[in-house]
C-alpha cells in the first residue's frame, strides 16, 4: 500500500499508522491512555476494521471533526492491530498511550539486519541504503547510535544484530561504554533530549539501564554489593522475553500480511 511522504525520509522497517503518519488528531488525542476514566472508553470502544479506518481517514482529509466514539474505536484498533491481541486493562496499561510502541518499534528497526547501517557516519552520508524503507531519519539515527552504544557496553552483536541478553556486567566491564558514552554526549543530548547520567563513571550500569528503557527494555540486578564491592546486572529475562514476543508475533503478522497482499492487494497496516 503506497504510503505519502510527509518531509521525512521513507524507508521500510514496518507499516506506520496511516492517521498518525499524517498527524491526525486521533493520534495526538490518544497520547495518555493511564487514567480508568479513557482505560474504560478504549475498552468500551466499538471494535473497528480496517475498512472503517480508512474511512475516518478520509473524514479526517476532509477537516471533519471525528466524534469521541471514533476516536476511541480507531485508538482501540491501533492497539490491537499492533500487539495482535483483543484489547484488555493490562494491555492499554502496558501501551502508555503508545510509548512502547514507539519504544518496539526502535527495537525493531535496531535488531533489523537488512537495515545495514553500523555506524553514525554511515547513515550522515550515504543514503543509498535508505531506498526500501519507512522511517523518519532521525529515528534512524537514533537506532544506529543506540547499536553504537549498546555493544560498546557489550550488550549487542554487529554480526547477528541481536542483544547479549544473559551476559552479566557490572562496573568493571563498562569502560568502553563509558568513554564512548562521553565522547558522544553532545550527539546523546541532541537525540534523545536528554543528558548523559551523573556519576557515568561510578555508576555506568545506570546509564546502560537508561539506555535499554528507549527501547523497552530495563536491566535486573545478579549481584549486590552495599559494602562498597561490585554490582553486577544483567538485561531482565522476563522483561526481555515479554517484548521478544511482541516483536517475534509482529513479525509472523507482517509476513502472513504480505502474502495477502499478494493475493488482494491491500492488508491492515501497524
């Protein structure tokens, strides 16, 4: 399904909402979904197809105002659609008014192999392997300077573009990742709005932990040692497994997708 180019550079990792491509109100209206209040509207939203999304797109086009109804049954739609499960309290609370989406999708463009770009000076330069793909450039950048960061922590593998998920590491195994970390602190605040942590070189873990958190992910303590010795700590299995999943069943999706497609020309979109 063609897609409009909104002033970003497109390139393909996985399907973007269409309303929230072109900046729809259902998008910004839908950013904070904790309170039990709009949990309950999202749960009593009418259950919407793909058929009727694309209809309140066209409403949206049109400078037509959507009713609360529509809103909510398009939000609960995108949900569902992106998770591939019936919406429930746990997962609209899981979503966070769609920041770990946001968050999965980053992790889905960092473990992607064919999105061959290994460092930041690759993608400032050299384009060409942009062709193919849909996602904003600086979400990319961010993506490519995340795998940057996280093996110099020992955390990823180049070769395989996927985690180290049960190596163990405390102080001691972060001096790459420290140097790295403050050499490119200016590129660290510029992307991601925020700065480095204090104390990076007492307490380098926490910095790490910052890190796996943009993409969903947050470490556990192996070993605690509140007399001055070492803390080790290694990313959160249950953690880390609960979002694999998530990625591993979007994936399965997108392939079963894209062989309807072949056959009838148009599919849902995430």
């Amino acid at each position: 399904m063609n897609q409009k180019k909104t002033g970003w550079n497109v390139i393909n990792v996985e399907h973007i909402d269409p309303l929230a491509l072109r900046g729809s109100i259902v998008n910004k209206a839908s950013r904070v979904v904790r309170s039990s209040a709009v949990t309950k509207r999202l749960i009593d939203a009418p259950d919407m197809t793909w058929k009727d999304i694309k209809q309140l797109e066209s409403v949206i086009q049109k400078n037509q105002p959507l009713t609360d109804n529509q809103k909510a049954g398009s939000e609960r739609y995108w949900i569902e659609n992106f998770y591939d499960q019936d919406i429930t309290e746990d997962l609209i609370l899981f979503d966070d008014g769609g920041k770990m989406r946001d968050k999965i999708r980053i992790l889905e463009a960092l473990i992607n192999p064919n999105l061959k770009h290994t460092n930041f000076a690759q993608v400032q330069n050299d384009f060409s392997l942009l062709v193919g793909f849909s996602i904003k450039i600086n979400t990319l950048k961010k993506v490519v300077f995340l795998r940057e960061m996280f093996e110099a922590a020992g955390l990823f593998d180049m070769e395989s573009f996927s985690f180290k998920a049960s190596k163990v590491y405390g102080t001691g195994d972060l001096l790459d990742f420290v140097n790295f970390t403050k050499t490119h602190s200016d590129r660290y605040a510029l992307l991601f709005n925020k700065e480095i942590h204090d104390h990076l070189d007492q307490r380098p873990a926490n910095q790490v932990n910052s890190i796996l958190k943009i993409v969903g992910l947050k470490h556990k303590s192996v070993k605690v040692n509140k007399g001055g010795g070492v803390s080790t700590f290694m990313i959160d299995t249950d953690t880390y497994k609960t979002i694999m999943d998530i990625v591993k069943r979007r994936s399965d999706k997108s392939l079963e997708r894209q062989k309807t497609v072949l056959f009838q020309g148009d599919a849902d979109s995430d």
